[in-house]
C-alpha cells in the first residue's frame, strides 16, 4: 500500500475476528490479525502503509469483551490490503520482579507468527531503552494468500545422504560468484547446477530464518560488523528480509528456492535455532515475545525474574517444555515443511529441549518427542546438535528415536588420527564402522551419525591442516571467542606459505579427512568450500564477519580445480558402493552367498589389527560387496610418519585394483573403474600420511 492510498482511507473498518489461526490471514474481504498474551490488559494493533513509513496511518484498540478469547486477541480488518506492515503494542501488570512478566505500553512488537518481515527502520538500540517509544521496531507484513495450495514434496529421508552446509548468504555474495542477486535465495539458484555436479543429496542451510543482524556486542559493532551466521532469530514464520529481493514475498521466493532444489533431486535441511532468541537478556531488546509472554517463552531466574538463565550463551534460553512454546515450535517447524517444501532440520544447542522449565535436566522431555511423533514431521530428518552451553552433553544419547545427531566424537577422534595422534585406532574403528558404541544400544543405526570433520563452527578443512592456534584477531574480542581445542595440525609452518612441500603436506593431509568422512557408515557432511580449499586465514569463529573472510570465492573453483575433482570423484566413489552406505552395523558374519565376513579388521599384517598399540598410527579393513556384482574394498590409512608395506588380502576369483591413493598427484589420486590398474602382489606399499582404497572386481 502507498503513502497517498493510505492517506485516502479514512479509517479501515473492524470485526471482532478469530483466533484461528494466530498471526495475520489474508482472506477475500480483508485479514485477520491474532496475536497471544495471556496477561495482557491492553492490546493495540498499529498498520503502516510502506516498512520505512515515519507514522502508522490507523492505531486499532483491541477490546477484552469483544476481541478476546482465553489468551488470544484478534481483530479482523476488512478490505486491508496485503503488503500493509503492522506491529503490535501490549500493556499489563509491570510487576517483572515478581511475576516474570515484560510488559511495555511503549514498545512496538513484532508479530511472533510473521510470515514476512522489514527492518528497514530497526534500530536495536532504541529497542533496548525501556524509555524509547519511536517507531523503530521490525515490522510485519501482511503476506499475500498462495495463489494454488502447495503440494507434499516426497519424503527424502537420509538413506544414502551426503550433506553439504552452506550460508545462504556467504555463498553467493562474493563478486566472483557472477549471480544477479548475490546473497541471496534467488542467487542460491543460479548455483544449483554445480551442487548437483558436486554429488551432494541435501544442502543444510544455515540459519534462514529471519533474524537480527544488530545482536552483536559492542566492540563488534564498533568495527562495523554484524551478526552473520544467524543464530538470532525473532520471527520463526519468516525467512530472512535480507535473503531477498522482495522482504514482502518472502514466502514465495524461500519456496522458489526449494522448488528449484527439488528439481535437480536435492534435499533441503534447514538449521533452526529454537533455543534463545535475538532478545537476549535482561539488557537486550524488546521485539516480541518479551512483550507478550516473558514469563512463558523464556527461562527466569527464580528470585529475582527480570533475570535470564542463559544455557546459550547468548542471553537467554527459551523454555522449550512449556506447552505453548511446545505447540509453537511444533507448529512452525511442520509450516516450513508443508507450505515451505523443507525436507527436513538440524538444531542448533537441541540440549536445550531437555531442560524443564526450572532448567533442570528432564528424563523424558516433551518438546524431542512431540517433534518426532508429528505426523508431518515424523517422515523428515531430525538433526540435533546434541549438547549446549551450560554443559550438556547428549551425543549418544539424545532423548527421542528417530533424532539423527551431530557425532562430536566423530569429528574430534579422526581430526586428531589425521594430525598424527597415537592410540586412537580402536575408536577410530568404532566411527568408521558407524558409531554403534554410541547407537547400537538403544536400537539406533548408523543413519543416526552425522560424520563430520568441519562444519560452519570452526576451521575450515584448508585452516585445520594450516594453523595449530585460532587467529580470530578481527572479531574485536581480542582473540577470546572461538574455541581453542581445534585439534589441528599446520603441517609445519602457521598459515599461509610458498613453501612446495607443506603445501603438498597439506593438500594430502585434506584429502584424507575426506576420504576418511567418505569411507565411513553414517552420513557424511561437508562444509561448503572445503572442496575447494577455502580459507577464513584462521578464524575459527567468523560469525559477525559479513565479508570476505566467510564469503565463498568462487575462483578457487580453478585455482584448486584438483581438489575439486578429488572431491567429486570421491562422492562418486562413495555412491557406488553400497556397502558403505548400508544402514546396518558390521557384524563381522559372512554375506550371504558370498562366505566372506561383511568386514575384517587389519594391521599391518591381515587380520592382527593394533587395538592395543598405544603408538599405532595404522589400520587397515577390508569390506565385502554386498553382492556378487559390488566390488570388495580394502582400505588403508596410514598416518604414521612412515612408508608402510601393508599385507592386503586374497580375494577368490578377483585382483585389487588402486581406486585412491592421496599420496598420489592428480589425477592420479582418485581414479573411475575404467581407469584403475590391477595391483600385483600380496603388498601394497602405502606412503606416509595417506589414505588408499582399493576394489576388487573380477
């Protein structure tokens, strides 16, 4: 709506409405607005014609007798066009000391159920002053009703996944990226092509929902920094303003993106952070749910409730098991499948769902298994990032059945075997095998393991065999956030260096912590760049670094054009072979119809692997096809400072033939079937610091 069709309407004439469904509905004679307070005592609707007007053009009164029922207050405007914004304003008993509740007759609210959303006129700052009443609050949208009911996609569950995690808007933002608009859904699409020419099944989106790109501190701010990845979110419902072209079709272009991602056969996750709010603590803002339910949406301290729990380290931390916020996420989350085309989701800190509202530890908590047993959501993969700020830890154990999770200890044993570690080869055989010490016992499977060596939170893969210590200098923290347990290995030399044999030290070492992610029962992640090398010059924690440094730069596309095949060829390699994907745990029992076990286990002699070796830095394995037509593998890792000669075995009727080898120069590295040689001999000599793979096919 216009300046000057806004100042044509007199007044928008009212109906008392429904509270069916929260938020603001578009229907054919008007919209209807629904909002929840429980103990609000005076509520306001506030329409602007533009997201940047200085003045709504009509303030709408609610009234408790008429627009009014149980904790809902709704109002129904008729002929109210969409693209109208509109906020909210909610009064009530002040008592925040006592009761936990927020309420501020000044501040301007955003609606919680938004589908899209402006912050075109934020300023969090304002936002943050008890005292402030300007019209400066994110603002909503009245969205327009779908033109054609969207239909289910397929399921697409994690059988046989590779997941590749990316930021949407890092991934295109880039001036090499050649897109027409870099960062965001729309330029995403122009980059499918070579997704799907990479090999990877689902891409995970990191945070997508719309969130505030202010909430960082001050000495981040005062370096002209924001909040990049997005763990900030305040409007569920809505994806982020930024990451389109038009904030006020928000819906319409997330759902292009999806639609455009199923097309080319791959799946979308998105990472979701339910587990505290750009609303921080007791300092931070007022946006929407301090406003309307403080003393329900988050955990308060127990004496003095103007006080926030903080589980997150973020501020606050958002009571998952209360009934409502139970409800509310629940009914979010199967929105973004049903009307969004989501296929499925990871959450950030999910440790946070099995606090109950005391912030104590829960035996069964509510909010995992209503998730899961949500008829929508049931037939979607459920990620957890299974531990949180306060301690922790679920990796294993994370309440629910269907939960896949993030294996930590995956990440953390193979990034220290790579580095050269000794006396890991019995659990470096547990992750590779699929993780059953973690999942066997409870009836999980393998599928449950989300194998990873790098992800958005820490090094990339080219920084983890480049820097022993973080370098997070330019975050403006003084070096303090980011972790400092990378487990890392710089092959000599910290960061950056002409030196020929680091660097070739460096690009074996890369290939084989992919290799090792590929070769193992589970679901492999990649984070994105790390096919190409990308760099982020030691930061560890570039979450407030909206530029270059987190930014994909797609020359190295050429400049590490041989990592990149690797990479491909490996997945290929991985897609082949079915005995790698298998959603079972070995168990050491022939293959029917074959009289050969479904795994042995090596040293450097056959059959006598090193469990015990406190120095071992090797381990070999064989895995049987799982049919007659499905080549056998033996694998060997050697990361030891070494050149092995390793016993590999007979195999009746079939040769070994060298499928990869990192030791080796492109493109000699990884070779298709058609390409590979027969290995003569009971020995394969395996180089120090390598990875191989060989196939035997008759």
């Amino acid at each position: 709506m216009s300046e000057s069709q806004a100042a044509a309407v007199a007044r928008y004439r009212t109906r008392p409405g429904s509270r069916f469904p929260p938020g603001a509905t578009a229907l054919r004679d008007g919209v209807n607005f629904c909002v929840f307070s429980r103990h609000a005592t005076r509520v306001e609707l506030l329409l602007y014609a533009q997201a940047d007007s200085p003045e709504p053009f009509q303030v709408i009164a609610l009234s408790a007798e008429v627009n009014r029922t149980f904790s809902f207050w709704h109002v129904f405007v008729e002929g109210l066009p969409p693209r109208t914004c509109y906020t909210w304003r909610a009064d009530g008993p002040p008592d925040t000391r006592q009761t936990g509740r927020h309420f501020n007759p000044r501040k301007e609210l955003l609606d919680p159920w938004a589908r899209a959303v402006s912050d075109s006129v934020w300023d969090r700052r304002k936002a943050s002053d008890p005292q402030d009443a300007g019209h400066s609050s994110l603002r909503a949208f009245v969205t327009e009703p779908p033109a054609l009911a969207r239909k289910a996609s397929a399921p697409r569950g994690l059988d046989e996944a590779i997941i590749y995690e990316l930021h949407v808007g890092g991934f295109t933002r880039h001036p090499s990226s050649g897109v027409q608009y870099p960062g965001t859904f729309a330029g995403l699409i122009e980059k499918i092509p070579y997704l799907r020419e990479l090999g990877v099944t689902h891409v995970e989106l990191l945070p997508v929902m719309a969130f505030d790109e202010q909430d960082v501190p001050a000495s981040v701010a005062a370096r002209g920094l924001k909040n990049f990845w997005g763990y900030a979110m305040h409007s569920p419902h809505s994806p982020h303003p930024r990451y389109c072209v038009e904030p006020a079709r928000a819906e319409q272009e997330f759902r292009a993106l999806t639609d455009a991602f199923h097309e080319a056969g791959i799946g979308v996750l998105l990472d979701v952070a339910f587990n505290h709010t750009a609303e921080g603590g007791s300092e931070g803002p007022v946006i929407n749910f301090k406003g309307f339910a403080n003393d329900i949406v988050y955990h308060l301290d127990a004496v003095d409730r103007r006080g926030y729990r903080d589980y997150t380290g973020c501020g606050n931390t958002v009571n998952c098991n209360h009934p409502l916020v139970i409800t509310f996420i629940v009914n979010c989350l199967e929105y973004w499948v049903e009307e969004m085309g989501v296929d499925g989701f990871r959450f950030d800190l999910a440790s946070v769902f099995a606090r109950d509202q005391r912030g104590e530890l829960m035996a069964d908590p509510p909010v995992p298994w209503a998730i899961e047993f949500s008829r929508t959501l049931s037939r979607v993969p459920l990620i957890a990032e299974a531990w949180d700020a306060a301690g922790l830890y679920h990796v294993g154990a994370f309440p629910g059945m269907a939960w896949a999770e993030w294996n930590g200890r995956y990440r953390d044993v193979v990034r220290r075997f790579v580095r050269g570690d000794t006396g890991l080869i019995g659990e470096v055989a547990s992750r590779i095998a699929g993780s059953a010490d973690l999942y066997a016992g409870d009836g999980r499977l393998p599928g449950n393991s989300i194998n990873f060596i790098t992800c958005h939170d820490g090094f990339t893969l080219h920084d983890l065999v480049s820097y022993n210590a973080k370098h997070n200098e330019a975050n403006g923290e003084n070096n303090r956030d980011g972790t400092s347990d990378n487990a890392s290995w710089n092959c000599g030399i910290e960061g950056e260096t002409s030196d020929p044999a680091v660097a070739a030290l460096r690009l074996r070492q890369a290939k084989n912590c992919l290799a090792m992610i590929m070769l193992s029962r589970g679901v492999p992640m990649l984070l994105a760049g790390d096919e190409v090398l990308r760099s982020q010059r030691g930061n560890n924690n570039t979450w407030c670094q909206d530029n270059a440094l987190s930014w994909f730069d797609w020359a190295l596309i050429e400049a590490n054009r041989d990592m990149l095949c690797f990479t491909k060829e490996l997945l290929v390699l991985r897609r082949r072979h079915a005995c790698l994907t298998a959603n079972r745990f070995f168990d050491g029992k022939p293959i029917p119809g074959r009289g050969i076990p479904d795994i042995n286990w090596h040293g450097v002699r056959l059959n006598e692997p090193a469990w015990d070796d406190a120095q071992g830095r090797f381990l070999a394995f064989t895995i049987a096809g799982l049919t007659g037509h499905e080549e056998d593998l033996h694998v060997i890792l050697n990361m030891s400072e070494h050149v092995v000669d390793a016993a590999i075995p007979l195999m009746p009727a079939r040769r070994w033939h060298v499928a990869l080898d990192t030791s080796r120069l492109s493109p000699e590295d990884i070779l298709a079937p058609e390409q590979q040689k027969p290995h003569r001999g009971a020995f394969y000599r395996a180089n120090a610091r390598s990875v191989t793979v060989l196939e035997a096919r008759g």
